[in-house]
C-alpha cells in the first residue's frame, strides 16, 4: 500500500531544484552545500504542488487574512550551520538530521510563501490540535502532526490518482482495517477527528515493528513490504533509514527528507518572512448525533449558514447526506448554532425533504394512460420563483416523474410563469 503516491507519484515528475521556476530575490547569499549527499533522483511531482496551489480555495481559507509579515516576500536562505542548530534545537523524539537534500525541500516550502502561511493558519486554529490529541493518546510523537501537510497539504477532501483519501491519505483497504468506514455516502478517511485516531495507531503498530520512526514514514509510504526488501538489499541487518536509502523506491528517498523539511518550515517560518493567515470565522465547534437523514443544505438554508462551511466542517459526507437513519452520525456545527438546530431539528428534516433526501420505500409503477393515477381531474399549477419540481410534487402528493412526463420535460428544469399540468386524485 503505497499512501504518498498521492503526491510521490512516478508520472510528470521534476527535480527538486528545478520545481520552482519563479524569480526570487535572495536576501542572504546562499553558501555551497556538500555535494557529496545530494541525490539527484529525489524528485517532487505536479501533484504536490498543485495541493499546495489548491489550498487557497479552501473555504476556511478563503475567510482568512494575511498579516503585515507576508508582504515581504524575498526568498531568504542561510548557511547550513545555522539550519543544523535550528534543527537540533527542536524538543522532538525523532531525528531531524540535515543534509543538502532536506535544505533543497526547506527551500521549496521557503519558495512557497502564503501557501504555508494559508497551511499554518489552519493547521495552527484547527487541524493541528486534533492530531496532537490522536497522537497523545496512543503515545505516538508530536512531530508526526506535520505528516498531513505532505500528504495531502492539509485538505481533508484530498483524494489520490491511487485512491488515496483524506488530511492522512488512507488507502480504502487499511482504512478499513482501522474502522473506517467508507461507502457511496461515507468516507470516515476525510473525518479529522477519526482518520487522526486512525493514523495514530497505524504509527504505533509500524513503530512496534521498525522501532524506528524514520523506517516507520518511509513504510507508511510505500507500504512495509518494500522496506523490507530494502532492508534485505542493504544487508547486515540494516535497520537505519539513511543506510537503506539507495534501495527505496525513489519517490520514498524523498519522503523523510521533505518531512524533516516540513517540520523546519512549521517551526521555524518567522525566519522566512512568514505569518499564520488568521482566520475571520469562528473556529469553535460542536457535534451533535443526528438520528435521521439529512441533507447539509437543509441544515444551512434553515439555520442560514454556508454549504461551504458544513462541507468544511463535515467533509466526510460525500453527497451531503448524513445517513442518520442507518444509525446516529456526528454533525459538527459552529458552537453558536449548537441550540439553533436542537430547536429546529424537526423543521429542518421536513425542509424540501422529497428533493434533498428522498428515499422512497416503496413504489408501485405507473399503468395506462398518465390519468389513470387519479380521477381523472387535471390542474395546472403556475410556475413562480424558487418553486422545485420536488416541491411541487410534494404538495399535489404526486412524484416528479410524473410532473416531467405530463408535461414532456427533458429534465428538472423550469421557470417562473410557466404552466405545468398536473393529474390529481
């Protein structure tokens, strides 16, 4: 099981040093790296740098300011004794050692400045303390909290070209393994909350395994099997990263660099002329279990909130739909809305019930002539504004099918002050 192929993919890939083709004025005179432990096979593909484009469509994002910090934004570089000390300086379990190929991937995060300032302001006021929570628990290091931001550039609706999903990237298959469900309407990988609990463990079983948390991202990558093999390649019981480095497949050799480059930019972006953006929205919320079948759209138009900040707010839902009537699922809504929807809950799943949620139990198939459902007694409805199919068949208690079929409609389509015949019992 391969989850970096999300963006360590092997197809359209570029060097490292060549990603970034954008002017950039260095404020620092960059020094000579050691060329003996550069790699130039190390190589970061489109997709990373699309998700990290992507980013500033987020809606949270979009309802996020800037600070003064981010104006300026010369690409700074320094020394490697001054990128070594910071390193070492980190309160962290695992290793974060330097080299020419970790300074070339601080580097591309440097190039890629409100980028990770869109990433830290909503990893800082949101993401981040859901991992450290999953994290603590199962007594997994802290640091592995920034393995989101190379998997998926912390968007929880991420899905792979390989199938891949959520902040974490589960495969459907481990996903499963871990208790998370996925199905046509549900996709647990893209709930924060679950997947976090469920990449936490995951990181524990492989660390009880390698004892080593270099070899257990680089298995979280490109799965335990080909750690293994590199294993058996590099001989004499290997048991180190960096002594296996030549066997990985190669899209891995880049992925505990550009993790340990990852962690340096996350702590250490006030050096790079970098903020947090600060987010204009509320960021506390709650959940409630919901018993029956919703829609988020009827929960934003009753409760007048945005479609966009559900989505955000419960991006494991596929289809908007919260299958509550299978069995309770948890709604996360602003705190403030919280007693909104305990006191309309019952408004809201009557709300355009047969056009958001329908679900029809039972249905018997239409005989004869279009009359023949009914008397016989033929009305004509005038179309106005906002007027649905749905809502229109829900009121003269017949189906939309009918509605179309009546009156020769190709699709759900109609308008204000247009006629449609309706056949009533």
């Amino acid at each position: 099981m391969n989850f970096f192929k999300v963006f360590f993919t092997t197809a359209s890939v570029v060097i490292c040093s060549q990603l970034f083709s954008q002017t950039v004025v260095e404020k620092v005179p960059q020094p000579t790296v050691n060329k003996s432990v550069t790699d130039t096979t190390v190589t970061i593909p489109s997709e990373f740098d699309e998700s990290l484009d992507e980013i500033v469509h987020n809606w949270y994002l979009q309802n996020a300011t800037l600070g003064n910090c981010s104006k300026d934004t010369g690409f700074i570089t320094y020394p490697d004794e001054v990128y070594i000390q910071r390193m070492q300086k980190l309160p962290y379990v695992m290793e974060m050692p330097y080299n020419s190929i970790v300074r070339s991937l601080i580097e591309v995060f440097a190039k890629r400045h409100h980028q990770v300032e869109y990433m830290l302001g909503i990893g800082e006021t949101y993401y981040f303390p859901i991992f450290e929570a999953a994290l603590s628990k199962y007594n997994v290091p802290l640091e592995l909290k920034y393995l989101p931001v190379i998997e998926s550039a912390l968007n929880a609706r991420a899905i792979s070209k390989a199938g891949a999903g959520g902040l974490w990237q589960f495969m459907v298959s481990t996903g499963r393994i871990y208790g998370l469900e996925v199905n046509s309407l549900v996709d647990e990988r893209c709930d924060p909350i679950k997947s976090s609990d469920a990449a936490a463990r995951y990181l524990r079983d492989l660390y009880n395994i390698y004892q080593d948390w270099h070899l257990v991202i680089a298995a979280y990558n490109c799965g335990p099997g080909n750690v293994a093999k590199a294993m058996r390649h590099a001989g004499g019981g290997k048991r180190d990263y960096w002594q296996i480095y030549p066997y990985l497949p190669r899209e891995t050799r880049g992925y505990v660099p550009i993790f340990i480059a990852a962690n340096y930019i996350m702590n250490y972006y006030k050096f790079h002329n970098m903020c947090p953006a600060q987010p204009t929205v509320t960021v506390a919320t709650d959940t409630m279990m919901v018993d029956r079948r919703i829609n988020l759209q009827q929960v934003a138009d009753v409760l007048d909130l945005s479609i966009e900040e559900l989505r955000f707010l419960n991006p494991q839902y596929r289809q908007d739909i919260v299958p509550g009537n299978i069995k309770p699922y948890p709604l996360v809504l602003p705190f403030n809305q919280i007693t909104a929807y305990i006191d309309n809950k019952d408004s809201i799943a009557a709300y355009r019930a047969a056009e958001l949620v329908p679900q029809r139990a039972r249905v018997e198939p239409l005989h004869g002539s279009p009359a023949a459902t009914g008397s016989g007694e033929v009305t004509y409805h005038k179309v106005r504004s906002g007027d649905t199919l749905g809502a229109i068949a829900a009121r003269y208690h017949v189906t939309v099918t009918q509605i179309k079929k009546w009156n020769g409609l190709r699709n759900s389509m109609i308008r204000a002050g247009q006629r449609l015949k309706i056949y009533r019992k």
